[in-house]
C-alpha cells in the first residue's frame, strides 16, 4: 500500500521550492503474464514498480518529472528536476489546474478492486492458460496450431494531490484469459481469436468456453474468398463495432476540437449521426474498466452523454482544453505517472438497441458481416474511412461463405448517418463497448 501522506509532502515541498501550483501521482502496481503455446510455457511475467510523478506550475510555466526512487534524496531530485524544467518553459496562458470547486470523487465503492485475483498462485495462472488453448485444439480437428494462449493479470494503486487541496486514492485490479489458435483445412490456414477479462476472476469465462469460442471463430474462416467490388449493407460484430466508438471518440476529444483536427469541430448542437445513434461516456459504472472515482486531475467521475439520438451534446474535455474552448471539464483527464494531462474516456459506449444480432442478420438481403478490421485507414480531420476487412458474406439473411482481402469504404459522416439498426448485445470486455450495428451502405472492395 502507498503512503498517501508522501503525495501531500511532495506538494508541500514543492510549493515551499517556489511553485504556485504542484500537482502528484503515486502509482504501484504487479503485472503478471503467462503465455503458453503448444501446451509449453513461452514466456513468464511477473514484475512490480513503484513512482512518483511531480508536475509544477510557476504561474504559467509548466514543469514535470518523475522518479522511481521515493526516498529523501530521490523526492529531492524529483521537485528541483520539475522547478527547473518549469522555469525555462515558455509561458503557456491556458496552463493551470482545476478550480477547489471541481474537485471531488464519487463516492462508494466503484468495485475496481478483487482480492480473488491475487489468491490464485503461479502455477494455477499457468494452468488456466493451458486449458484454455487444450480447449481450442480439442475443438475441431481442424485446429493444428495456436499463436498462444494466455493469462494476464494486475493489481495496483494510484494515489493523487494537488496544492489545492485534493488527495484521493482508489486500487484497481484486473485479469483476463485469451487464445488465438489457428487452423488449417486444404491450402487454407486462418487464424482468429477469443478472451475473456474482468476485474475479479469469478466473472471470467471458463477456459473452455473461451477456447471453444476462439475455435469457432477460427475455422468459420477456412476457405475465405474474395467479392466482387460492390455497394452493400455492412453488419460489425460487437468486436468491430467498438472501433468505431474509438473513431468517434478521436473526434470529440478536446485536443482534437481545440485544434480544429476533427470532422466535429464546432457541431456541437448539431444533428450528426441518425437516431439510432446515442453514444455514452461514464466512468462511475461499477466494476468495469474505464471506471474511477475521479479523473487524473481530481475531477470527480460521472456520466456524459455524447451523442444524444443522433445530436453532437458534449465534448470531452479535461481543465485545458475546455480553456482553450471557453467551456468546462467534462472529468475526462488522463495522464500517466506525469506531465500534462490528455483526454481519456471512461467507459465510452453505443447504447444497445432492441433487435438480437441474428434478426438483424435475418433482415439482410444481401451484405457483408465484419469480423475483423485490418489497418488503420481513417482520417478523423475530413472523415474518410477505408480499411481492410474479413468476415462472412450474408445471402438472404444467412451466411453463405466467408470473405477475406477486401476494403470497406465510405465516411464517418456518412456511416454515422446510415447507421440504421443496433443491437441488443451490448458487452463491455474493455473501456470501448459497443453492440453489433448496421451500417445501410459502404463499398465493398474486393476482385
């Protein structure tokens, strides 16, 4: 456990050095991974670390360091490396750290922290992942090789405080369990994958749901073919479906705004996606990954409805760039052990619509079922989308064979606006969550 007292004497001796403002990040943490492949351990990590992050203010100068050394002589270093640092810096009129008034942290237990993870010794992690790649090959027969299967895990602290009076603290931890096996049938070899991941152990999925899964994602690929170029609907599985919650939250991100660098500066207010579309930023939702009691500014948590049926409401912000924009944090800070804080997203999700992924399906002449995207063709500035994809090809509301070595194509503005159906299976495996979602129309680029 840290000291939470050395984050407020780091403070005061950093205001007593001549900052008018100092802001402090203590984290500690133990990481743990098992890798198994062909049933043998490939790799074994466990590891620990411990930090302390100083950032000061000299009126309008900003410096920060950081050190893993928490004694005296360390912290000593610490507070003159980020004075001096400050003291050369050009003068930035944004710069500053939230007002007393915005302060605070969500009360409660957030269950960010289970205690089951760190029972489970090294050897019982190590089994876990090898019954979860034996569950893969035992499958189908069809399943001759495997890029591994593995268990992760961490658990740690964060402490944070600031000279204007914050101090707060939460632990977290977190495990997960995946494998990614591969198959081979003819002169056809693909891959695919599955996982499972909570912060406490009792909600993982067995080894042998998962390993099963991750099969069955593996051989529905064997003997893939190529489309003819074409316009048609696209249906995202829910794990697709997620990037794009991640390119709309490239572009409502403050940085991104303030910049003028996204296709949504300056439309908040305005109608941009369909009515379908409500995307939702909340970081008080207990137990999940994008989940804190405040944010790394000492903002306090809270839900942030982005976009609402459709209309651009909000903006996240943390304390700077909602400056830059004459309007206030939205709770949205992250930063590492140090230096200026960025914009993050709790838990960034598509609200679930009320149609099961098999109906939508069903309703589906003839498209394309989006399994896996491959690259990273999108340009938040003007909005052009256009990426590699693999999937199933669907005819008359079934799958008729699977597809690879094709592009899909179009615009955010446009997918956001065409985006005619959601589903019901909403399921947060990480901070993005997002159901399966049709898009009406896209190029299909393939022979």
């Amino acid at each position: 456990m840290i000291d939470s007292g050395l984050a407020t004497e780091i403070i005061r001796l950093a205001l007593e050095g001549g900052a008018s403002d100092a802001e402090c990040t203590l984290a500690e943490g133990e990481e743990f991974s098992a890798v198994v492949r062909m049933r043998s351990l490939e790799k074994l990590k466990d590891a620990g670390s411990r930090a302390a992050g100083l950032r000061v203010l000299l009126q309008k100068r900003v410096g920060s360091s950081y050190t893993s050394d928490l004694s005296a002589e360390g912290i000593r270093r610490l507070i003159e490396s980020a004075i001096e640092i400050a003291s050369i810096s050009t003068e930035d009129p944004h710069a500053g750290i939230p007002d007393p008034s915005e302060l605070g942290s969500v009360a409660g237990d957030l269950q960010l922290y289970s205690p089951d993870i760190s029972a489970i010794d090294t050897d019982a992690r190590i089994e876990l992942a090898r019954q979860t790649e034996e569950a893969a090959f035992s499958a189908d027969p069809r399943i001759t090789n495997s890029e591994g299967a593995s268990f992760d895990a961490y658990a740690g602290e964060r402490v944070f405080a600031n000279s204007r009076g914050f101090l707060g603290s939460y632990r977290v931890s977190s495990c997960s369990l995946s494998t990614t096996p591969v198959a081979r049938q003819d002169d056809s070899m693909e891959r695919d994958f599955w996982y499972s991941s909570s912060r406490r152990f009792g909600n993982l999925e067995t080894p042998t749901a998962i390993g099963r899964r991750a099969a069955e994602r593996t051989v529905r690929r064997l003997g893939a073919r190529k489309v003819a170029t074409q316009k048609v609907p696209v249906v995202f599985d829910s794990v697709t479906a997620r990037s794009l919650v991640g390119n709309i939250f490239d572009a409502v991100q403050g940085d991104a705004i303030y910049r003028g660098a996204s296709f949504l500066a300056g439309k908040l207010g305005e109608r941009i996606a369909s009515e379908n579309v409500t995307v939702i930023d909340d970081a008080t939702l207990p137990g999940l990954f994008g989940t804190s009691p405040f944010d790394d500014e000492g903002v306090p948590s809270r839900r942030t409805v982005v976009i609402d049926r459709g209309v651009l409401s909000s903006y996240l912000l943390n304390s700077y760039t909602a400056r830059k924009l004459g309007l206030r944090t939205t709770g949205n800070a992250s930063r590492g052990i140090t230096g200026n804080t960025g914009v993050g997203h709790g838990n960034l999700y598509l609200e679930k619509g009320a149609r099961a992924p098999e109906e939508i399906i069903r309703g589906i002449r003839q498209g394309l079922y989006v399994t896996e995207l491959i690259g990273s063709g999108v340009n938040i500035v003007t909005g052009d989308y256009s990426r590699g994809a693999a999937g199933l090809w669907i005819e008359n509301g079934e799958f008729a064979y699977p597809v690879s070595e094709i592009t899909i194509a179009s615009t955010l503005q446009q997918m956001l606006e065409e985006t005619e159906s959601i589903g019901s299976d909403l399921e947060f495996r990480g901070s993005i969550a997002a159901p399966t979602l049709v898009i009406r129309e896209m190029t299909v680029g393939g022979q």
